[in-house]
C-alpha cells in the first residue's frame, strides 16, 4: 500500500535541449517553485506574479501555460524553452513599454472581468487569456489556423473565396469556431466561466482581419490592392456567435494597407528600443514578409511574397515548430522539439541545414546540389520516415529569403540611407524564437553589417494585442504610429526586381 506521501507526488517529465528529465513534485505546489528548486533555466523577470508572461512552458499537445500560475495536481509533461528562445522571451520583456491597467468600463460589466488577445496568423493562431484586474496572463493556447486547408498564402485563400459561393462567411466560421475551441479548453482548464470574457482584441495580416469580419477581400487581391477597411473596428460579441459575454467587446486592430496589416503596427507599437538605436529595420517572418524601416521622423513599410517556406510550407518534409520537428540542425547532428524521434523539419532547422551545407560545398552559390541530402534515414532511426532535402526545397528558401533581403535593402534606399546607417533589425514572428542569426546570415536572409545587432521579440503582434487589450492609452499609441507610417510597393520600384533576382545567389564561402 502507498504512503500518503506518495500518492501526493507527482510525476514531471521535462524536456530541455534535446534532454529529458524526471523529477517528483508534492500534490499543490507551483510548478516555477519546482523548476527553479530544481535548478531548470526559467525566466521570470516579473518575479512569478503572471504579468509577463515569460515564465511559459509547452505542452507536448499544444498550448502554452506560465509555471508561475500553475499548480501541480497531475502528471505533467513540458517542454522549456531553449536557450535561443529564452533569449527572445527576455528580449520581449526588456523591449516592452509599460502602460498602465485600463481596460475601459468594459470591464464593470462582471465583477471578475477576463479579456483575450488574439493574434491570427496565416499558419498559427496564438490565444492569451488575460485578468483584466490584475493584468496576470492565465492562459495561452496555440493552434494551426484551419483556413490553410483552403490555401496556405492569404492570395490563395481569397481566389478560392472568389470561386466559391459563401466562402467569405466559411473562413470567418472557421476563425470564429477555432475561437470558440480555445475558450471551451480555457474553461475547461481554469474553471473560470465564458460570461466573464467582456473584451476581445483580433490583430492579425489585413486579409485575415476582412475574412474575420466577414468582408470580401477580392479587391485586396486584385490591382490596385486596396482593401475595405485598414481602421480599427469595434463590434458587439453577438455579432459573432463567440461563446463569452454577450455585452462583450469585439475590437479589430487598424492596419496601414492591404499588405501591412494590424500585426505590423501592433508589433511596431510594442516595442521601446534603446535611445540609441536611432534607425532600425522591423521584420515579421512569416508567410507573408512585411517589414518597416523606423526613423525619428518617419516609418516606411512594405510586404512581400515570402511565402510559406520558413513555417514549413512547401517544403517536401517541412512543419510548423511544433514536437517533432527539427528544430537546429549543424555537422554535428540536429536537435528535435520534445526529444522525440523526428517527422519533420521546421524553418530554423531548414535554414541551419542550408547554411551547413553551403559550408560543406554540398549545396552551391546558385542553390544547386547533385542528390537529394537524406538528413534522417528512417533504417538507423526511430523515425518512421525518411526526412530529406530535395532540389526544390532549396529553390522555395532562395524565393523566400531573397524577396525578404531585396524589401529591406529597397526601404533603406527610400529612407536614403545606406545599410551602415541601420542601427539594428528587429526579428518578430513566432520564426524568430528559433532561428538563428548566425545561419540566417550565412544563406543571405539578414545583411551581415548587422550580425552584432540583431534582436529577436518573438510574437511582437501578440503582445500588441495584449497592450490593446489592457490600456486605452495603447490605442492611442497605435494610432500615432499608423500616422506617421507610410506604404510603398515594391513592385513599383525600379530597383526591386534586379535586387530580388541579385538576392537569389547564396553568399559565397568565406575562405
């Protein structure tokens, strides 16, 4: 028969760097307390009180809890961040002003008022569920977004809602359903009840924010690109069917242009960077490559075509960085989120593979290689497939990084600067928690003059949705950047299409 003691215990299987550990916890302690007891690396730089949201770990089956806010009534599995994620996480507190708690009156409508910031990716959905009293971050969740089985660009999911009948009001379904999901598991999770959800903030590309709305987006597909709406929108939950307070706001982020969407000013408004930096380029990876050149005078923004190569789109045994995937990879081996055997390859271990086969002159300037380069045989693996780069991975890469590297050098020759003058980029996106620099530099997706000053913020639209949610002095902040902001089109630049196709070449071998 167990002692009482044991079966107060629990198990905590831990994964760190490719590493996994077992550890016992008494019934009801605070799994930060735990992590920190048992000397894991963990940041929590506003000291365990649920307000930065840094202290996150992940659940192998999706979704994200802070430690600090976590008791230990289970078994648990996690996984800790990596050191290079750690370091995105740090970065994003340091960088992230601070506004003070007011939500508006909103929040008097129930006397324990919840709020959520919702960032809608092409690829990714990200959900943070926040107390509105005391600022804590309960809960964030994670999801693919499910309109990608209707295209996996934004272009490609308004064609289809041009060819078929209703499919403006599927994608919005899809959005709305996928919410409804996150707000039953958060329930579910904390026990709290959905009528005190009274605040919803949505940022996201502009795309994303028409089909949300329920808006036809043909005419940002088409020339000359001009969407229906860039202005924050504010609805009433029962417009929606969203399952939370029926008097709940429903608030829309403003955009800047068809292809600068609300993720881009509320990344650009999260951030206060040193006195410094004076001049710094801003770039959210993702399938759509939209970017910003900050000065004290001005802003000047533009996208481009990326595509979906670096969240694992299109690529032969690509994925999402989720467990599975590999996540680095250098000649002496890969490492793999979760420490499991691996299905897959996401894109910071796509780009280390390059960068370390351009090294080793198995892959040349022009992106060419002989074979096709088996990186896991499934025979001397616990894997159940072979993972392999082909050809025509290498070619998705050069189209991606190629149209990033052009926008940037363009934005700094319209500021009329030189690239000596660019004090630092600043990496957004889910992409920058893993990629790094070192290999990004090496393929020629980030101009090496700025090797030193690089600085990752992960999900920087994210925590603009969080600020939206949380101040009505934030709202103002993002309407003073909007101002000051200015679009360009690329493609209506001279220069463009001789840098793109300049940027297509690897860097050569330094000798």
């Amino acid at each position: 028969m167990k002692s009482l003691h044991m079966l107060e215990e629990f198990r905590i299987t831990i994964h760190l760097n490719n590493q996994q550990y077992e550890t016992l916890a008494p019934k009801g302690k605070n799994l930060l307390k735990h992590l920190q007891d048992n000397k894991f690396p963990i940041a929590a730089p506003c000291g365990g009180y649920g307000v930065c949201g840094k202290c996150k770990v992940y659940l192998p089956n999706g979704g994200y809890l802070l430690s600090c806010m976590t008791s230990i009534n289970s078994d648990m599995e996690i996984i800790l961040p990596g050191q290079q994620e750690m370091h995105v996480l740090e970065a994003q507190h340091q960088f992230k002003p601070n506004y003070s708690l007011n939500p508006g009156i909103i929040q008097e409508i129930v006397p324990l008022p919840l709020g959520i910031a919702i960032d809608i990716g092409t690829t990714t959905l990200v959900f943070y569920f926040i107390n509105l009293i005391t600022g804590q971050t309960e809960l964030i969740l994670t999801q693919i977004n499910p309109q990608i089985s209707y295209g996996s660009d934004v272009i490609s999911r308004i064609s289809y809602c041009n060819q078929n009948k209703g499919g403006t009001k599927m994608l919005q379904n899809l959005i709305i359903d996928a919410t409804n999901k996150q707000i039953k598991t958060f329930v579910k999770t904390t026990n709290f009840d959905p009528s005190s959800i009274v605040k919803i903030v949505f940022t996201g590309n502009t795309t994303m924010l028409h089909f949300l709305a329920g808006i036809d987006a043909y005419t940002i597909g088409t020339a000359p690109y001009k969407p229906v709406f860039t202005n924050k929108k504010l609805f009433i939950a029962n417009k929606f069917a969203i399952n939370c307070n029926p008097k709940a706001e429903i608030h829309l982020m403003p955009s800047i242009s068809a292809f600068v969407g609300a993720d881009i000013v509320s990344g650009l408004a999260s951030l206060k960077l040193p006195e410094k930096i004076k001049n710094y380029l801003f770039v959210d990876i993702g399938t759509n490559g939209e970017m910003a050149l900050v000065t004290s005078q001005k802003i000047i923004c533009c996208a481009t075509a990326a595509g979906p190569a670096f969240e694992g789109a299109n690529i032969n045994c690509g994925m999402t960085a989720q467990k599975g995937a590999i996540d680095t990879y250098t000649k002496d081996g890969y490492t793999c989120i979760g420490n499991v055997a691996p299905v897959g390859i996401c894109g910071s271990g796509l780009i280390d593979l390059i960068s370390t086969l351009l090294d080793q002159n198995i892959i040349d300037e022009q992106g060419v290689m002989d074979n096709e380069y088996i990186l896991v045989n499934a025979k001397h693996t616990d894997s159940h497939k072979d993972i392999i780069l082909k050809q025509s991975d290498i070619r998705e890469v050069q189209l991606a990084k190629s149209a990033i590297a052009a926008g940037m050098l363009i934005l700094v020759k319209q500021a009329g600067l030189i690239p000596e003058q660019i004090d630092a980029l600043v990496i957004a996106g889910g992409f920058g928690n893993y990629l790094r620099p070192e290999s990004a530099i090496r393929i020629g997706l980030f101009p090496e003059n700025l090797a030193k000053n690089i600085i990752p913020v992960g999900n920087a639209a994210g925590t603009g949705a969080q600020l939206y949610l949380q101040s009505l002095q934030f709202e103002s902040h993002i309407e003073k950047i909007r101002k000051n902001a200015s679009y360009i089109e690329l493609f209506e630049i001279d220069d463009f299409v001789m840098e793109y196709a300049m940027q297509m070449q690897f860097p050569a071998k330094k000798q």
